[in-house]
C-alpha cells in the first residue's frame, strides 16, 4: 500500500463478507479510506493483493440487518450505483463501531445542502409508547417468516432452546422500524416484558426482573436470555439440559475477535472467530464463513501457557508466509497452538485477556 495511502486509513480490521456471484462468506481484511472502503484477500498468513473497492459517496447503510438466520452481525452497505454488500462483524460492538465510522466518512462525502443531511440534524423522534400497539409488536415478533428468530443458548450449563437473547430483541426491533435507537428499542422491550408477552429465561434476565426499575428490566445484553411466554407461544419449548458441551460454553464472554490460526496438520493459516469465556475459562474457535454457534475447537484454560513470539524471521513450529504479531498457546495436554493478530496491540490485548483467565 502507498504511503500516502496508508497515511489516509481511518480503520481496518476483519469483516466477513458475502460473496456477489456464489452466495458464500469469507473473511476479508477492509481497510476504510476517506473515500472508500477497500478489501483485501490473506493468502495464508499473509495479507494479499487488493480484491475490491466500495465507493462511499452517498452510500446507504443498514445497521442492524437481520435477514440472514444465525448471522445477527451483519450490516448492509447499499453504493450509488445500487451495489449491495454485506459485512458481518465479530461482536455487536464492532458491527456498530463499522456501521458508524462508514456512516461518518458517508456524511463527509455529502454535499451540505444535501437534503438528507439537513433531515438528518433534525434528530430522532422520540418514542411515543401510547401510540404503539404492543400486541402488534408481539405479532409482528412471532411471525413465523420476519419475526425474531428462535435460538439455542447456554448459560452456567444449562441449554435454553427456543429463545433469544435481550440483544437480538433490540436489533430486530430497531431492523424493524419499531424504534429507531436502541434506546427506544430497550423501553419498548421492557414494556412488552412489564406486559407479559415475553418471560426472562436464565439467571441474568430473571435476577434483572427481579431486582431492577421497570426501566431497567429489560436487557441489551447477549447473554440475558428471553422467550415468548406461554400463553402466545405456538412452538416449542424451553428446556434445560446439562452436558460437557453446555458446561463449555457456558462461561461469560470476556472477548470475541477474528484471528489467523494454523493448522495443526496442514500446516495452512485461516482466519477464525475467537472467543475467549470465563468461569469456566475456554478459548473456542469458529470459522466464520459458517456461524458462531457451534465451535470447530477449542480448549480449556485451565494449565495452559500463553506467550508472544519473536517477529524476527519465522519461529520455530510456524510454517507458510506470516506477517508478525505471532502468540503461542500450550494446553495442558501439550497440543500448540500457532495464532497470529491483525496487529501487535491486539496481540497483546489477546495476551493480556487470556492470561487474566489463567490467574483465575
């Protein structure tokens, strides 16, 4: 990249991204400019050519975008010349951190008496919850096509099925129109909760209920989980089980971010969805052209040592092109793990988490 290119960047990082022709997702690196949003193929372990541009000048984007089952972190980016893409992101955090720095450099490139930029210094209405009909909320929550997806979730070792996380409620609530912020979203979930019409399941949401204002009842939290109560309820049911594989992935998410991995028998380097849990601590590891339900590895922290690499020339058990910012982690079953970050602060951040787990 040029320097006065590289001069220019205002963010980079991992995304997920559908393909245009086959349908599928793949990781790619993307690289916001103040004019454009770049994307980049990592040939191994090391960052390739450029694959493509996204011109940013009046730009639309959708943030949340809920139309694909399992992937509640996507964002749309819709271009002039009527170009869709679709972004998925590694937490909630980072999709809307995207969504708002793409949004900025959107607003920059605008012209000033652009129509939508003067409607847009207006601000937000306000939520008028007597105008609102909360039946037809819950209806429009339960329809079986567009309503909110039902999911399986873990919590200190117990699996929910059917249910949803109080995040996934603010989303498709603000994908929906229903509420433009997620501030409104949380006020209309909390009444519709006050209502009723949706019971807390797991200990987090119904500790919240219990002890909490009705303001605060509700909770824009992945792991506070909620389901449909029984009188609205068509399908299914809540149930809890016990398992090793619940017990796993059980423990509170410290940190999520992507990560090149090698392989332990070919030897190749691919980017994985990272999840760091404690109490009990794992790391498990996703790929992200798939979801982030079901982990294809993982292990406990429990005995493990975490260490840096040198970055000068190719340590020893490290195999292909790499770029640096190597870590290392040894299990207490001697398996190594050979893990590369986008950069060395998230290196080191990732040194500083897991580590912070072993102490525990």
């Amino acid at each position: 990249m040029a320097e006065d290119q590289q001069n220019s960047i205002l963010k980079e990082g991992f995304l997920v991204k559908r393909g245009h022709v086959v349908h599928n997702w793949k990781a790619r690196w993307f690289v916001l400019m103040p004019d454009k949003l770049l994307y980049y193929k990592y040939d191994g372990g090391k960052r390739d050519c450029q694959r493509g541009k996204i011109m940013l000048t009046d730009c639309e984007i959708s943030c949340p975008f809920m139309e694909y089952d399992n992937r509640p972190l996507v964002f749309k980016l819709r271009t002039k010349s009527s170009a869709e893409y679709f972004l998925e992101a590694c937490s909630r955090e980072e999709r809307d951190q995207w969504a708002a720095d793409i949004g900025a450099v959107v607003e920059k490139l605008r012209p000033a008496d652009s129509p939508i930029s003067q409607s847009t210094t207006t601000g937000p209405r306000s939520l008028q919850l007597h105008n609102v009909s909360l039946n037809q909320v819950v209806d429009s929550m339960h329809d079986v096509h567009s309503g909110i997806k039902l999911t399986s979730h873990n919590e200190q070792g117990s699996s929910y099925s059917n249910c949803f996380s109080g995040s996934a409620v603010v989303d498709w609530l603000v994908f929906s129109q229903l509420a433009l912020t997620r501030v409104e979203a949380v006020t209309l979930a909390s009444a519709v909760l006050e209502e009723g019409f949706l019971r807390p399941v797991g200990l987090r949401s119904v500790e919240a209920q219990r002890s909490h204002g009705l303001s605060e009842q509700f909770l824009d939290d992945s792991t506070a989980l909620y389901s449909f109560s029984e009188n609205i309820k068509k399908r299914g049911s809540v149930k809890a089980e016990t398992s090793l594989s619940a017990m796993e992935l059980s423990g509170k998410v410290v940190k999520r971010g992507y990560l090149l991995k090698q392989g332990h028998k070919r030897k190749n380097w691919k980017v994985r969805l990272f999840v760091l849990r404690s109490e009990p601590g794992y790391l498990h590891y996703y790929d992200p052209s798939k979801d982030d339900i079901s982990p294809v590895g993982g292990f406990s922290l429990r005995g493990c040592l975490v260490s840096a690499l040198d970055d000068n020339g190719v340590p020893s058990g490290v195999k292909g092109k790499v770029q640096g910012n190597l870590l290392k982690i040894i299990t207490q079953s001697d398996t190594h793990y050979y893990i590369q970050a986008p950069s060395r602060q998230e290196k080191m951040d990732w040194i500083e988490a897991i580590r912070g787990q072993l102490n525990k």
